[in-house]
C-alpha cells in the first residue's frame, strides 16, 4: 500500500511540474531577463544527410530540467526537460566566416529558457566558398527533419517539437539562406511559418509569402549590409511583418563575437539585448498559445518597444 501511494505521488508531482512548466511559459514579461527553464545544449554535433551525401554540424540549445538564473547559460549535454510537452522549433543561420556555438550564445539560449528549442547548422561558408549558399537552405531544412525525427537521427527530440511552431533566423550571409529557404520557390520550407532577418542580404525573390510572418533587425551604422537593404524586404514582404530600426545599431552586434563593431554608435551590449527583446516578442506574438500573451507581443512590438527605446525606431503592418 505504502508503495502505491509513493508511486501515486511521484506521478502528482511529475505532472504539476510539466504543467507548472507550461503555466510559466504563459507569464510572458518584456523584459531582457532569463525565463524559467534550465537550459542545455548539444555542440557540434555531426549529422549525415545521406540523401545528400553532405555532413551537417549542428549546435543545439533546448529547454532542461532545473531553474534558470542566468541570460545566456547553457549546461552541455544536459537531458531535454522531462514530460511530454511540445516546444516551437527556432533554426538560425549564422554568417559568413564564423560557426553557431560563436554567434548564438547571446540569443539561442535566452530563447531555450523561455521554451524553444533552436537549432544552429555551422555551415563552413569562407569568403572563398560563397557559393556553397544553395546548400544551405537544404541544410537547415535537413535539421528540421532531424529534429522532428524525420530521419531518426535526433530521437531526443522526438515527439517534443510542435511541427506547427517552426521559425527559421539568420544574419547577414545566413540571412541570405533564410532568406531563400523562406521565399524563394527553388529553396522553400512549407514548415516555415515565421521569419527573422537580421543585417540579411535579400535576393531576386520577392518575399511575398503569404503564409510567412516577418521580423527584419537592420541597424543604421551597419557599414556592411545598408539599411535600406532590409526597408526594401520590409516594404516587399506581406503581413504581418515588422522592421526594427536599431539607430546606430551595427554589423558585428547581431552576434556573439568579441571583434569591433566597427563604425556603430550603439554598444554591441546593448545591440544584443535589443535583438533578444524584439525576437523574443516576435516568437510570442506568433507561437504563443494564450491569444492575451500575443496581443501583448504585438503591443510591445508596435508601440512599446520604441517608446521605451530612443534608439528603436519601429516599422509595423499587422492586417
């Protein structure tokens, strides 16, 4: 008797933490602060596209079990959370000459935490092999099957990605692979139903997507990528879409790395925590699943954002 009413209990208690872990996720706050979960992450790890005869290396970061108290930590090869709840999937893309694990630990973890799971190819592109961008949008299509377990390779994340939640990112160069794998016909991903450029190269293909929602991050004082590059994707793309003005805002920014943001006015700390408070209220306002927390999401986006921001200028179109 003893041991069924233990074995009743750790049932209770097993499900009011996967429900008080879902109820968490439902508090949403705009602020530049950790969310509820643990987070872990998997680093380079190496994954046979067969179909292809290509090899993918992919950095993964997702919700595990324990509490969160840092923004942008990460425990390695920790367990996805226990329980059976379903997370959106978030691909980014990184640019040109860098890897994942290099430009991700600003955002990808903070967004785990907040339950997402991301998942970041490292796609080998130099300035002497720009012309490998084609394959990366079968890249990153690749990891979505993997992480859906499409192709078996990823089973721990099976069962536990919300295929209707799929958002792919990428900046500058990776966003030029976004870019194709969200619109252009040769390239698409049906799954895809949100889209985060920052400091992106466009191409030919008109965004005109219907079924895709945007977010474009471009910043001033970029002496790379000009800031009427993302207007233009902005003023091409359906609705629902956003551009968020980073006003001195400038290249390096978008990323973790330690080199000079060169020429930006904006500090690149403060670049980073503006990027994870629009993408975080982006992903809310599309992927939520109470209808308030993405009303609110909107609200901050539109309207709150720059008022609260002297250096956030905001462009939006919702209907």
């Amino acid at each position: 008797m003893n041991h069924l009413l233990i074995s009743v209990l750790a049932m209770i208690l097993i499900a009011c933490s996967d429900s008080s872990n879902e109820s968490a996720l439902d508090l949403v706050s705009f602020k530049d602060a950790p969310g509820p979960l643990n987070v872990g992450q998997r680093t380079n790890v190496v994954i046979r596209d067969a179909a292809r005869g290509r090899d993918v290396t992919a950095t993964f970061w997702y919700p595990a079990n324990g509490e969160n108290h840092e923004l942008t930590s990460a425990e390695e090869g920790a367990a996805l959370i226990s329980g059976d709840a379903r997370f959106p999937l978030v691909a980014l893309v990184h640019g040109i000459e860098d890897n994942a694990p290099a430009t991700w630990p600003y955002l990808a973890p903070h967004l785990a935490s907040h339950g997402y799971v991301v998942v970041a190819p490292s796609t080998g592109s130099t300035l002497a092999s720009t012309g490998d961008l084609v394959n990366h949008p079968g890249d990153v299509s690749f990891l979505i099957d993997a992480v859906l377990g499409e192709n078996d390779t990823e089973a721990m994340f099976l069962n536990r990605i919300d295929d209707n939640k799929v958002a792919v990112g990428g900046f500058s160069f990776g966003g030029a692979a976004t870019y194709l794998l969200a619109y252009d016909p040769l390239y698409s991903d049906a799954r895809i139903d949100a889209v985060i450029l920052m400091a992106a190269l466009g191409s030919e293909s008109p965004p005109i997507n219907p079924a895709i929602s945007l977010l474009a991050l471009y910043g001033t004082e970029d002496i790379l990528i000009p800031y009427n590059s993302g207007l233009a994707i902005y003023e091409a793309a359906n609705r629902p879409k956003y551009l968020i003005t980073l006003e001195g805002g400038g290249h390096v920014g978008f990323t973790s790395s330690n080199e000079v943001n060169i020429g930006a006015g904006m500090e690149q700390e403060r670049q980073q925590a503006l990027v994870r408070l629009s993408v975080f209220a982006y992903l809310t306002s599309v992927f939520n699943r109470e209808e308030k927390n993405r009303i609110a999401a909107q609200d901050f986006l539109k309207n709150k954002l720059a008022q609260t921001s002297t250096d956030v200028l905001v462009y939006a179109e919702l209907e």
